[in-house]
C-alpha cells in the first residue's frame, strides 16, 4: 500500500515524499490505521522495518496546533535512537504548521534542554533516564499527553529501564493512547502492556519475516585459532563499504579492532568502556563513511541506527537468538540488500540450526575463499581506489619523480606500479583449515577430527598433504579407539588460554 492511498493528510505526504517514501512497510501497514483511529497497540517488528513512521505519523496527525503543551511522548533505549527518531520526526512534520520536536538524553548540556523545552513543545524524543531527570526538575509537563509510544521496549528492559519506565507511565494522565513497539515478546513486556495499556491490539510482523528478506545469510565453519585468519580472508574477498562486527565481549572487541588495524583496515571499537564524547567520534566517523568497519558488543551496538551497513559479521555467535536477529536487523535496511557473514567452529552447528528454525529462515553453509582469490579481490579494489585518487589529486611533481627514476633504472613504470600494488598487498596468508562438509557436527571424534593434535593446520602454516601427520592421526584414531576419549578432552579445552595442550 503506497502513502498516498491512505488517510495520511497532504501535509505529511508532503514531508513523505520528500524523504523519498513511497510504500509502506508491512508494520506501518498494520499499525498506522490503528493508531490513527485512536487505539492503544502492542507492535512486534525489529529495527529497521519502518518504526518510526508507523507510530510517528499517527502522533503528527493527532496534534492540536491551538494546544501549547506536550502533546506527544516518545521514549527510546539510547541516546543515538532519541536523535535519529526525532531527526525524522522533524522531516515528516516539515510541511505541518505548529508541530516542534525536541529530543532529550544524557551526555547533552541540560542547560542547552532547557532552553529547548522553554514555549510551545508538541512532541518530546528522549532516554528514560534524562526523562525522569526534567520530570523531578519539573521542566516537562505531560498534563496535556494525548500520546505515550514506547520504541524498542524489549531493549530498554534489558537495560535496565523497567522501574524508569514504569514511573513515566504513572505519571502520564489516564485518558491517553499507548503504543508499545519491540522485537522481542519477553514476559516483562507483556507484563506493561497488561498494565499501562487499554485493550490493545498485536500488530505483529509474521514470523517468517522475523529476519528481513532482503538480508543473504551466510556462515563458515573454521577451527577456532583460524578466526581472525579467516575473518580478514572475508573482508578482504566481500570488501563491505561499511560493515558492523559483533564480538561476545568488550575484550575480544579491543584485540580484533588493534588486529584489524594493523592489517591496514579503517577499524574502530565500540563498547561500554568509551565516554560519550569517544562514542559520539566513532559513530559519526562510520556514519560520514570514515570508518569501514565498526566492531560492538550487543549492549554497545544498542541504538546504532545507520541505513548503509551493507555487511554484518558475528565473530562470536551471540548467546541469545534474540540477539542474533537484533543483529543482522542493522543491515539490509531502507530496500537496499545486506549480507549477514557468521563464523562458527564445528562444535557450534547447533547455534546454527536452532537459528534457522526460530527465524524460519536458510543459513546457508559456504566455502572459504582461497588467499589467492581474496588476494585478487583486494588488488583490484586497490587498483580501483588509486584510480579515483587519481582524479582528485594533483599528481604532476610525483609522476615527475617516477618517470625521471624509470628513465635512469630503464625500468617500465608499469613494472613499478606492480611493485607499489605488491607491496599494498602485504603477504599472501596460508590457508586456514575448514572442517570436512561430510562429518561437521560428528561427535564420535572420527572423520573430518584428523590432525587435530598435529601441528599441520593449527597456525595455518603448513598445507596438508596425503600420508603426511595428519593422516597418520587419523589412521591412529581409527585403530585403537582411544583418540575418541582424547578427542572428546580437546573439545572442551579452554579458549581464554589458546596454548593449552594435552599432555
């Protein structure tokens, strides 16, 4: 259904069709009739499906321009949703006269708020925090409140927002309208929802479209010292314009993000240690396309809200599946498509099913790219990028000093573009060793375990050969049936000590 064909007054479509929307999605489709007549809603969809709008343009509507006061309420998990929520806001309201959008959140000057809250507000963007904070000082009403929408709420919850939320919800007045938008279903959601909201009604986006459709998911099993190997080998294969690697801890996070960097990658961190100051620098470098790609912990990664990521990473396979589908929401967004890479060891294949049955979606199994054609990949990109420099820069006094070198060495200055692009490239890394297709997930410690306790592989240093280590532990294995039991051991060895060998 496209905008036009709704209620939706010429103002709004106005302001619509500038930010260049046409259709709606499947969750504004649902909800905006809904809300617009008034009713209270529960809205199940994830980041990216059009939010915003779907409880955005039925708020505009439903304000009173002869109102003065805080007519509309909108409460977000982060700082960086309050201001990407408020910026539409703003856009969709261009053409409605007497409509002013604030946002409000931590880590801003309150003086610099204040000011903002002073005279006629008809729609508040902010945290739950910073929220409650102007409620204690008293510079927000919300006597005049016809509107409560409660954005992301599964996320504030996880948080720790439910008391905040609760007390906002208290204090707004009785005869109100209620719409709560979350990913995720958990008990405590629909413990608020019985209690602050009137007869509401599920719109909810079906299960099989929990994932977005236009996101190609993907995963490799890899041997678990392999990871960073591997994981270069695919950004330099897939090369993301701007891409988003997720990481268990803020750890991992720190060490990959120096690994990356050293190899050359425009990489930064993103995790709850930074200030606001150092969050607000590393988000805006990847919003302006700086910044290549941005490692997060889940907490971390709450609020990132950029339409261009076009690649999302799991380093480490997150321990909810919630999380997994909070993820891999963050790329294939605004009808563009996006790819979601997974690298898994072969002890993790579970992880893998159960997320194909909870998304009712295919993962779907791929081969590692060799070095060579990752290798490839990556001089062509070079090439490429050198190309486009060309064209800005002024490169005259340089070709002077090429040219002038190539006449003396008698050297073709095509041969000393190949050494420049050679040396771009670094070393060509060996291959990192992939579990056998045909015994991923076998747990007898048999086929596709072989040269697991040999040296052949562990680094990646050495390529393995017919009769060599490897198929002597493999003949060793099915000989005396005692490397199952040793197997088994390995399998649980500890990972925050990588050189931890059998004895």
């Amino acid at each position: 259904m496209n905008y036009n064909e709704s209620k939706i007054s010429k103002m709004i479509l106005n302001g619509l069709e500038e930010m260049g929307f046409v259709k709606m999605t499947p969750i504004q489709e649902m909800a905006i009739p809904e809300l617009m007549e008034g009713r209270d809603i529960i809205g199940q969809a994830q980041t990216g499906t059009g939010k915003t709008a779907a409880f955005g343009i039925p708020m505009i509507e439903g304000i009173d321009p002869k109102d003065n006061g805080v007519q509309g309420l909108i409460l977000c998990p982060t700082r960086e949703l309050a201001i990407q929520a408020s910026e539409e806001l703003k856009k969709m309201a261009k053409h409605v006269a007497g409509v002013k959008v604030v946002a409000i959140y931590g880590g801003q000057d309150i003086e610099r708020q204040f000011k903002a809250l002073k005279g006629r507000v008809s729609i508040v963007v902010g945290t739950p925090g910073r929220v409650m904070d102007h409620m204690r000082r008293k510079t927000l009403n919300f006597d005049n409140l016809k509107m409560l929408v409660l954005d992301e709420a599964d996320e504030m919850l996880n948080m720790g927002f439910r008391e905040d939320i609760e007390t906002i919800c208290r204090a707004m007045p009785e005869e109100r309208q209620t719409a709560l938008f979350s990913a995720t279903m958990p008990k405590e959601i629909l413990e608020i929802t019985e209690q602050y909201q009137k007869n509401a009604k599920l719109v909810k986006v079906k299960q099989e479209e929990l994932t977005i459709p236009l996101v190609k998911q993907v995963h490799y099993v890899v041997k678990g010292r392999e990871k960073d190997t591997s994981l270069c080998r695919l950004l330099d294969y897939m090369s993301p314009q701007r891409a988003l690697i997720f990481c268990n801890t803020k750890r991992k996070v720190d060490q990959l993000t120096l690994l990356l960097k050293s190899k050359g990658y425009a990489a930064e961190a993103l995790h709850g240690d930074l200030s606001q100051h150092q969050r607000d620098r590393v988000m805006n470098l990847f919003r302006n396309g700086s910044l290549e790609l941005l490692l997060a912990t889940d907490v971390a990664a709450r609020g990132i809200d950029v339409d261009d990521v076009d690649m999302v990473f799991n380093y480490d396979m997150p321990q909810d599946m919630e999380y997994y589908v909070h993820r891999i929401g963050r790329t294939g967004r605004a009808g563009k498509n996006g790819k979601a890479v997974s690298l898994i060891t072969s002890r993790e294949k579970y992880k893998i099913d159960s997320l194909e049955n909870y998304c009712n979606t295919e993962i779907k199994r791929k081969d590692m790219p060799t070095a060579t054609s990752a290798m490839t990949v990556k001089a062509y990109k070079n090439v490429k990028d050198a190309m486009d420099y060309c064209q800005d820069k002024d490169l005259v006094p340089y070709m002077k000093i090429v040219y002038k070198q190539c006449v003396e060495e008698e050297m073709e200055p095509l041969m000393v573009a190949a050494a420049f692009l050679r040396q771009s490239l670094g070393e060509i890394e060996a291959e990192p060793k992939q579990e056998n297709r045909a015994s991923r997930g076998d747990r007898s410690g048999k086929g596709g375990r072989s040269g697991k306790s040999g040296k052949d592989g562990r680094h990646g240093k050495k390529p393995e050969v017919p009769g060599g280590r490897a198929g002597r532990d493999k003949k060793k294995g099915n000989k005396d049936g005692k490397r199952t039991k040793s197997s088994s051991k390995d399998r649980g060895y500890d990972r925050s000590r990588p050189g931890r060998r059998k004895k």
